[in-house]
C-alpha cells in the first residue's frame, strides 16, 4: 500500500487538518480501518480522531482516490461530522463495545 498525499490542508475554522490523498495497492480493496491506521502511522495522528469521508476507485486499476480529516479534539469532531461517518470510521474497540 502506498499513499500519495495530493493536498494537505489545515481548516482553522472547523479546527481539523484535510487530506486528500491517492493510494495504490496490490490484491484486495484495503478496508477503511486498514486506510485509516495506515494514513494514522504516516501522519502521526490518532485513529479516534481520524473521519476518512470518501474513497472513489478507479475502474481497472488498483488505485483509490481519498479524503481524510484529523480533527485537533473529540468535542470538534462529533459537532461537525455526520454521525454514520463517525461510526464508520471509529476504531474496532469502540465498534465492539457498541
């Protein structure tokens, strides 16, 4: 899996960092918890305050095309982003403990 950050921007406003980025990969779409933790480790931000909002695949190539957002705290993310995109993009733990 390789990322390519195509536009990384910081959104004082609404207090979070947007990336968008392209990944190419080998075999299987990857999951959104696998873009997340990847694009978390390579970013050095944390995974509970990480939304990945949308993933367009290009047909016939193993390429994605994505948009991330790395909110500064909790209280930020929850007041700005859609709720069935928080709970998509919340960590394993918390998915089992719902």
């Amino acid at each position: 899996m390789e990322f390519e950050i195509t536009r990384d921007y910081r959104n004082e406003l609404l207090s979070r960092r947007e990336v968008h980025f392209t990944l190419s990969y080998e075999g299987a779409t990857p999951s959104r918890a696998q873009i997340l933790g990847k694009l978390g480790a390579l970013l050095n931000a944390k995974e509970n305050l990480m939304v990945l909002d949308s993933t367009k695949k290009q047909f016939g190539m193993m390429e994605l095309r994505g948009v991330a957002r790395i909110y500064d705290d909790e209280e930020n993310m929850k007041m700005t982003e859609r709720a069935y995109l928080l709970k998509r993009s919340a960590p394993k733990a918390a998915k089992e403990a719902e």
